[in-house]
C-alpha cells in the first residue's frame, strides 16, 4: 500500500470547521501526514464557495458547523451541482450521536465517516486505506466524471478482475450505471447475482428499484418489505416504496411509508418536501405543516431552497387560522405571514412567486375575519397578475378563488370567462374551473336576487303591489333564491289577494313557494311572520 504522504502530495485539501481550534488542529494534522495545499473553511457557506472555485482532491468537514449550512447540506450541494468530481475524497467527522444527523449523511455516501475525538493515528490510518481505494477506483470514476458510461463499464469489468477484493464496491458502480443507461434487465441480473453469493442490502435495493423501472411492482414491494425486515433504517428503501404505491394510486399508503422514512432520517431535505406534498393532496394539513416547516427549515442554506416550501408552508396552516383569537390562530397567521414576508423578500424579483404569496396573504387575512385587510391585498395581487408575463390557469384560477372570498363576484366571472378560452388547462384546472363556475354561479345569482329583493320591497311599501310581484317573480325563478327573497315574495302576493280578491293561479303559485321554503324552524327569525302567512293563506283559498 502506498505511503500516506505520498499520496496526499500535490492534492488539493479542504478541510472544514466551526471552531477555530479545531480547524488548526486538522490542519496541523494534514500538513503533517504530507499534504502541503490545505484550504480552511470556517463554516458551510465559506466551504461552499470554496468549493464552488477550487477543484478538490479531498475534502475533510466537520458535521456539524453552526449557523447556516451543516456537513451534510455541504455534501448534498457539492453532489447535487456536480461541484465535486468522482474522484474527490469527502470524509466526514462527527461528534454526533443522534441518528438523525449521521443517517442524513450517510444518504448523500460521504467516502469515509470519522467520530470525533481521533488521533492523528486513526487519521492516518482511515486516510491511506481510502485514498488507496480511490486511487484503485481513479480510472472508472474519471470516465464517470466523462460521463463515459459505456467506459464505466468496460473498466467495472477490468478491475474487479484485476481487484477482486474490490468486486463488491465495483459491482455497486456497475449496478448504478447500468440503471443509469436504462439498462434495467442487464442490472437485475447483476443484483440477482450478486444477493446468490450473499445478501446485501444496497443490491436488495438494486433489484427492487429494477424491478420497480420494468414496472413489476408487486416484486419490487416484496423485496423492499424483505430488505425492512432486516435493514429497517435502509431509508431509501422507504422512497422506492412509497413511488410504489403511488404507481398504485394509493398516496395515503405512500405519505405514511414517508413518515416512516422521515422518522429514521428527517434531515433529507427532498423527502420531507415529498411528505409535505403527498400530505397536502391528502388533506392531512398537520402532517403537511410539519413537512414543509421541516423543509423551510432545511433548505433555507440549501442547494434545495424553492419558493413552493414557503408557499405550501403558508398554506399548510390556513386549517388551523380562524376569526376565533385562539392561541392556534394566532401561531397559524403569524408563522403564515413570516413565511409570506420571507418568500417575497427572497424572490422579490419575481413577479410570479409574488402574486402567489399575495394571494396566500389575502386567503390568511379571509380565514382570519379581516375583510377589508383582506380585500386590499386581493387589490394587490390583481395588480401583479397585470404584470405578469404570461399568466398560467393555475394562477388565474387562484386569483378568482380570492375574488370570491374577497365577495369580488363580477371580477371572478370576467377572469372565469378568459379561463374559458384556454385550450392549455390541465384536467385538474378544468375539473376546478367547472366546480368554481357552478360555484361562482350560485354566489352571482344569490347575490342578483338580492338587488331585485330590495327593489320590490321598494315597490311594496309604496303600495305598488303588482310592480313588487314582478319583481319578486324575477328573483324566484332562480332556484338559488334565498328564503328572505321566497317570504317577501309570499307577502307581496297574498297581500294582493288579501286587497282585491284571491286567484286560483296566485293561490297556486304561493302554494308552490312554501313547499321550495318547506318548514322554518322555531327560532328562525322569519318563522312567526311565515306562520301568519300560512294562516293567511289558507283563509284565502277558503275564500275562493
């Protein structure tokens, strides 16, 4: 085995730490086991950049490192930007003991994993014999950077021949390419190989995610039930499962396997998003809120930051925001606001993520009684939808939902009508533009009724009866009318009879307004007025 000062001459070292006794002490140490281009970094942002500029042989970071980003977010960024080559070393150190930290790294596959406190010793040690492997390793992972795939596997071949100590490790490489190039049969057999001569959980996996990609699903959920039975903290075995079952249309089943899953490793910043999002389509709006404050949380010094966390954040709290001045009110609103406030100020050069927090504000402002707050953001987000370039219907269809709750009904009718023309709707926007349009529509014809309510009760107290059954004829052709509309239209005609004389047809006609209206109950406040209309009425057609 070649000497680990060998080895580490020449190659680029970054080396990360919080503490600054800490980092001169890694770095004393690298320097004395040979390497002579040792970079510090005193937090995640710094290595970040760092990283962003320099290209790096090995990389050595502390877990856990303040503020801002940790060792794992570090990882997930230099892997998620293709910042860091297949042939860079990343070793990570942590004093951590809780498993949520260690299985959130582990997902991202660092090279090696040092607890803290080492000595320089076991430095060494872990140090040579990983930079021997990777050295082993350096042809395959340089075409792998290449992106050379049909090299990847010719090579994966040569060396576990060569290096048959190394077949497992390569056979690993050779199962991921093989995915990688849709070879999904070819990569079965190889699994399948592979769990004849020992069982391995990442082949288990391997085979199941074949299986998964030539869409036998039932084998696939088999093997991910075998390989939890024996490796139940094999999170990613969790994911696979849960794509199962949304294959089989059963998102309850998959948000529950993702629960699971964030039970063994909530730091995974792209599941919890996933849970949050399975969770809102399922209307469990507490599950939902605890993802996506999870994945605000996570993100927010992340490659994986997006303007969705905040907004299905805000949104997932809209459940528990009322008029009602509660404590979970008031928690709900104001978590609602940070996070509107937050996502404007982040993407304040977007017009589009604006409009969509302005109208969750207004929702917020609508859920928590306060009209007028409410109707003047809606003003607002009318404004910028003015502004934006090329307005999706989902947009649109959100701007008329806040017309309605702002009691805008004509604005949401002209917007409903644009939406109409559309021939770019997906079924799930036109199934909702059909329910808002019977909605809108009973909302616009109650709202109609009204008006000409309160036109003919004009009419009626002018002693203008006929005008006032006219009018109030109008108004109780549509079925949405109200029973205050039914009841002054009741009056209006058996005073009429009452005055002149009863008709067989107007008897009727009230006859069929009482059954629409069927019984009030006692403590309505109509209810005495309509049984001295009953009485009334049946005293006229005695009359007749």
């Amino acid at each position: 085995m070649a000497d680990l000062s060998t080895m580490l001459a020449n190659k680029r070292v970054l080396a990360v730490d919080d503490l600054v006794e800490s980092r001169s002490a890694m770095k004393k140490m690298l320097t004395i086991l040979g390497a002579d281009k040792v970079d510090v970094a005193m937090d995640g942002d710094e290595a970040t950049d760092y990283i962003l500029n320099n290209d790096y042989d090995l990389i050595i970071s502390d877990y856990n490192l303040g503020r801002g980003r940790d060792g794992q977010q570090i990882l997930e960024e230099a892997r998620f930007t293709h910042q860091i080559k297949a042939t860079c070393t990343f070793v990570m150190l942590t004093g951590e003991n809780a498993m949520d930290m260690v299985m959130g790294a582990i997902e991202y596959e660092p090279d090696d994993y040092i607890t803290k406190p080492f000595t320089i010793d076991v430095m060494r040690q872990r140090l040579t014999r990983i930079l021997a492997i990777k050295e082993m390793l350096k042809p395959i992972n340089e075409a792998m950077d290449k992106q050379d795939r049909k090299t990847v596997l010719a090579l994966c071949e040569q060396l576990i021949l060569a290096q048959p100590r190394l077949k497992r490790r390569v056979e690993r490489i050779k199962g991921r390419t093989l995915l990688k190039l849709k070879k999904f049969e070819d990569a079965l057999a190889l699994y399948e190989n592979i769990l004849e001569e020992r069982e391995i959980n990442w082949a288990l996996l391997g085979k199941a995610t074949c299986l998964f990609k030539l869409e036998k699903y039932p084998q696939a959920e088999k093997v991910l039930a075998r390989t939890l039975r024996e490796h139940p903290k094999y999170v990613q075995c969790y994911d696979l499962l849960s794509k199962i079952h949304l294959k089989n249309k059963d998102l309850k089943s998959a948000q529950n396997t993702l629960i699971s899953a964030t039970n063994v490793s909530p730091k995974q910043v792209l599941r919890q998003m996933e849970l949050g999002r399975l969770a809102y389509a399922n209307k469990d709006f507490a599950v939902a809120e605890s993802a996506f404050k999870m994945s605000v949380k996570l993100a927010r010094h992340s490659c994986y930051r997006s303007v969705k966390n905040y907004l299905f954040f805000a949104k997932s709290l809209q459940h528990k925001i009322t008029p009602a001045n509660n404590r979970d009110s008031r928690a709900g609103s104001t978590e609602a606001f940070k996070a509107v406030e937050e996502a404007k100020t982040l993407y304040k050069e977007n017009t589009d993520y604006i409009f969509e927090a302005t109208i969750i504000e207004s929702t917020t402002y609508t859920n928590l009684g306060k009209e007028a707050d409410a109707k003047a953001i809606a003003v607002k987000a009318e404004e910028l939808l003015t502004h934006v370039n090329e307005p999706t219907g989902a947009m649109q269809l959100s701007m008329v939902n806040v017309f309605l709750e702002t009691s805008q009904h004509a604005k949401a009718q002209d917007m409903l009508a644009e939406l109409g023309k559309r021939k770019d709707l997906s079924r799930a926007e036109t199934r909702e533009l059909t329910r808002t349009r019977n909605e809108i529509s009973e909302q616009v014809v109650r709202e109609y009724t009204t008006e000409i309510n309160d036109k003919a009760i004009a009419f009626f107290e002018r002693g203008q009866l006929q005008q006032a059954i006219d009018l109030f004829d109008t108004a109780t052709a549509y079925k949405e009318a109200g029973y205050t509309v039914m009841v002054n239209a009741i009056q209006a005609k058996v005073t009429f009879m009452d005055q002149r004389e009863p008709t067989r047809a107007m008897i009727k006609e009230v006859d069929e307004l009482f059954v629409r209206m069927g019984d009030l109950p006692a403590h309505d406040e109509r209810y005495d007025r309509w049984i001295q209309l009953k009485k009334t009425q049946t005293r006229l057609k005695r009359a007749i």
